[in-house]
C-alpha cells in the first residue's frame, strides 16, 4: 500500500459540559496539529498517489473554518463534545468528500484515508476508513 501524508494545524477554542470531562468542561483552547494521509495500492504514471500541492490545499480548506474558532459556536457541531476524535472524523468526512468529487485528481486511486490530530506531545487520536 502506497501513502502520502500532509500536515496543517488548527487552533480551536471549546469546553466539554459533563463531568466526565473534569477541569476541561470550561472553555480552553487547543491547538491542534493535523496529519492526513492518502492510501492507494496504485501509483500514476508520474509515481504519485496524489499531487502533495492539491492534498495541502485541501486540507487548508477543510480546516479554515475551524481555525480560531471557539467550536461551541459553530452551528454544525450543536449537541455534540468535540472531542479529538469527534474532530479527527469530522476532517475525515470533508477531506472524503473533496477526494469522491474528484478534487485530488487522483482518478479513483485514493481508497483510504486517516485523519491524526496530535492534541499534545503526549497524546493523539485518529480517525481511519475506506472512502
């Protein structure tokens, strides 16, 4: 299996009222780096999943309008924790969207993606499918 990988951070505001959640129910921030790899069992005829240029900027769209964001303020997210796994398949949903429809330009090869969020040095989570 072939995989390209890219990367982008986030910066987010939210709270997390249950508590489960501790001294994290207020409001915190949290930035958030963000690894997004392709999977294909194929390369093109140019030797690449899919053009690194196109995943970045992809990506940077999918994120932008979390991106300073306090997320309890977001409309899409009401009645939901946005946990660093609710966030990972979030991205995943997106970024599955972007490559169905082609924006990729990978011509069907990309089967499998992974979203990673790394909240700190010391703790992550990830979200893995097939598309």
């Amino acid at each position: 299996m072939f995989a390209v990988e890219v990367r982008d951070h986030i910066m987010i505001a939210h709270s997390f009222p249950a508590e489960v959640f501790g001294p994290a129910q207020g409001v915190h921030g949290a930035t958030f780096t963000v690894d997004l790899a392709f999977y294909s069992k194929t390369i093109d005829q140019y030797g690449m999943v899919v053009d690194i240029g196109l995943a970045l900027e992809a990506l940077s769209d999918v994120l932008t309008p979390l991106k300073y964001k306090n997320l309890d303020d977001v409309p899409e997210f009401k009645g939901n924790f946005t946990t660093t796994e609710f966030l990972c398949h979030h991205i995943f949903e997106a970024m599955a969207a972007r490559v169905r429809a082609g924006d990729l330009n990978d011509k069907g090869r990309v089967k499998r993606l992974r979203v990673k969020l790394h909240e700190s040095h010391v703790a992550r989570a990830w979200f893995e499918g097939d598309i």
